[in-house]
C-alpha cells in the first residue's frame, strides 16, 4: 500500500488547538520550571567579553530580526537565535569580527530546530554581504553547540503567548492581540537590557503591552491575569512592559521622519512599529501606532 504525505512544508497555517496541550496547566507549569535552565548566566559586556560592547549586541540582533523577516521564517526561530547567541557569549570570548558570524550560525541552528525547513547556509552567507564563508558557518556550528552543551530546545517568551492567550477569555476581543505579542516579544529579544530576564516575564509584558495598545473592554485587569497564570511579579512586567512602550514610541517616532528607500524596505531602527502599523492595516484598522491606541504605540 502507497503512503502518501499531503503537507506543504511551507503551509505557515497554524496548527488546529490541541486541547490535551492547553487544557493541562502541567504543560505551562514546564515552561515556568525549565526556563531557568536556558537564561544566560552573567551579563557578559566587559567580563567575558572585552571587545563587545551593548550596542552591537543590539545591531546584531537587530540584523537578525531583518534577515528572519525577509526569509518569512516563524516567530519563534528569531527569540530562539537570540537565546543561543547570549549563552555562548558567556561562555565564550570573541571579537567584534566574529560577531556577525555567531549570529548567523545562531539563526542556521535556530531554524533547524523551530521550523520545517531551514535556513540556507548560502542565504545566511549572502545577508552577510559574504564576509564569512560556509566553511566558516560548518565549522562555528559545531563550535555553538559544543558551547551550548547541545542543549537546544531552550524556552522562550515566545513559548508562552499561545498558552496564556488560550486560556483567558478576553484574548477573543481582539484578534490582534496574539500578533502583536509576537513582535514584541521579538522586539524584547533585540534590547540588551533583558539579556538575562526571565522569559516568562518578556511575555507577560509583551502581552500587557499589546493589549493595552488595542485597548479591548478587558485592557485594564489584563496583565494582572498573565502574571497570576505566569507566577510572575506584577511589578517586574510592568517596568518590562513600560521599556517595550518607550522603544516602540521611539521607533514610531524615527518611522515618521525616515525617507522612502527604493525599495520601500523600512530600516532597522523602525522596524517593530512598521509591523505593528502592517498588521493593523491588514485587517482594516488605522495605518499609524497612534491611531491603533491613544497614548502607547
């Protein structure tokens, strides 16, 4: 009897709701107890590292967010990549030159592991402008893992939007909430400042944030939800979630004064409130972040 395999590998469909997964709060239980075991261990600028300094760190991820973006990767590859990146710079000492090169190898390794088809060596290579080499790629990937202990299949804050929004009621008011999460989050894993913040208190603020920016019926006792199903302090999201306001309205704000390129790409430094404003406008709410709520985005 032939077996014949119907998927598409690149069908980004969701997959249907798996009750058995967020009906049991053992499954979000397991997130809270392992993420510990996968958060960098030491803010690494000017101890492990003498030659890096926190604004290539923020270039870096900055250019990783672009080139997962342009390759239509999966939410999750990017906050995976990040993760990878901060562990082995404390765990091992590089230059500046280097730095590019772990990063592509951090998104091969990331893609590997988070989606069906993976990132091409030769793609990561040409995002580079070809400063590095596939050779050079082969080799720093055995190097990551070796680094990394081969521990992998690390959690992060995107782990946990889907399983605090399927199970509160007022994610239903608005269907944007769970998009706008996952840029933030994303754009989280770009600030050097949460190098070494819990990611379940990225998500719970990712979260806040993205509904207190849609401003649904429930915006108001939200985030006192998330941290009560995340165990998280209330406290320690909402300063998370008042520095993800402060960089989106400052990205919002270098949106406004940024020239048209020729190929209409927005650069990095505007990058999260272009989503947010491409997101919006795809389901026929207003163009602009300051339309989409009164005072945060």
């Amino acid at each position: 009897m032939d077996l014949l395999c119907a998927e598409r590998l690149a069908d980004c469909r969701l997959a249907e709701r798996d009750r058995v997964i967020f009906e049991d709060m053992r499954v979000l239980q397991n997130l809270l107890d392992l993420e510990t075991s996968y958060i960098p261990t030491c803010n690494y600028f000017g101890t492990v590292q003498k030659d890096i300094q926190p604004f290539m760190r923020k270039v870096v991820s900055t250019w990783m967010l672009e080139v997962c973006e342009d390759q239509h990767c999966e939410d999750q590859v990017f906050p995976l990549a990040v993760n990878f990146l901060d562990r082995f710079l404390c765990a091992c000492a590089i230059s500046r030159r280097q730095l590019q090169l772990l990063a592509a190898v951090c998104l091969l390794l990331a893609s590997k592991i988070r989606q069906g088809r993976s990132l091409s060596v030769d793609h990561l290579c040409f995002y580079t402008d070809h400063s590095i080499s596939p050779d050079d790629m082969r080799n720093w990937e055995l190097l990551v893992l070796s680094k990394l202990k081969w521990a992998v299949t690390a959690v992060t804050g995107f782990d946990y939007v889907d399983h605090v929004l399927e199970r509160v009621e007022w994610s239903k008011e608005s269907p944007l909430i769970r998009r706008h999460a996952h840029i933030l989050v994303g754009l989280c894993y770009t600030e050097p400042e949460f190098i070494q913040s819990r990611p379940s208190v990225l998500a719970a603020a990712s979260i806040g944030a993205a509904v207190r920016g849609l401003n649904p019926p429930s915006a108001a006792s939200a985030l006192t939800s998330v941290c009560a199903l995340t165990h998280v302090d209330p406290a320690a999201a909402e300063h998370v979630l008042c520095h993800i306001e402060s960089v989106v309205a400052s990205e919002s704000a270098s949106l406004q004064t940024l020239p048209t390129a020729n190929n209409n790409k927005v650069t990095s430094s505007a990058s999260c409130s272009s989503k947010l404003m491409c997101v919006a406008d795809e389901t026929g709410q207003p163009e602009t972040p300051t339309d989409v709520q009164d005072v945060h985005f």
